[in-house]
C-alpha cells in the first residue's frame, strides 16, 4: 500500500485545523459558562469568594496548586461542559440523517 508524501501546504492546513478546532471549543465553552453565571448571581457569588479566599492563601496568584485548590469553579466547569455535551449530542441525533457527505 502506498501512502502518499504529505506536502508542507497539506502539514500547514493539518496544524491550523486542530489549533482552530481546540480554540473554538474552547471558547464556546468559556463563553457559555461565563453567560450561565451572569444569569446565576448566587452560584457567581458563591466562586467568586472561592477564588478570592484561595487566592489569598496562595499571595494572590494564580498557580496550579490554587486552582487545584478550588473545588466549586471544579464542579461549574464540570457542570457546564456537562449539560451543553447533551445538547451537542441531540443536535447530531436530529440534524445527522440531513447532513450527508458528498458521494463522488
């Protein structure tokens, strides 16, 4: 079986993908996360004191171990990315009989 030489525009176009990819789920992520506790002010309160209360333990700065540290951002995180998957997952049951790939 022969495989082909991989070009440097095809290697170029292969990083630019997974560096946009991994960015733009990231965001998305952050994005939501920061808008639900927009509309939670109690659970926005409760982190915030978190993270102000180990930060100070750690001289206001922001290291492994202080995040580490931070159980509740833990469980928002978690809980976000958590209830979002499930709506990803419905929109791929839904949408995934109409969407086709080309057959050439």
């Amino acid at each position: 079986m022969d495989i082909p030489e991989l070009e440097d525009d095809d290697i170029v176009a292969q990083a630019y993908v997974l560096v946009a990819g991994g960015f733009e789920t990231t965001s998305n992520a952050l994005t939501v996360t920061l808008y639900e506790l927009a509309m939670n002010p109690v659970i926005q309160d409760r982190l915030r004191r978190e993270i102000v209360d180990v930060l100070e333990k750690h001289d206001d700065k922001i290291t492994y171990d202080a995040i580490a540290e931070m159980s509740y951002l833990d469980m928002v995180i978690a809980g976000e990315i958590s209830s979002h998957v499930h709506s990803w997952f419905s929109c791929v049951r839904l949408f995934g009989s109409i969407i086709r790939t080309p057959e050439w």
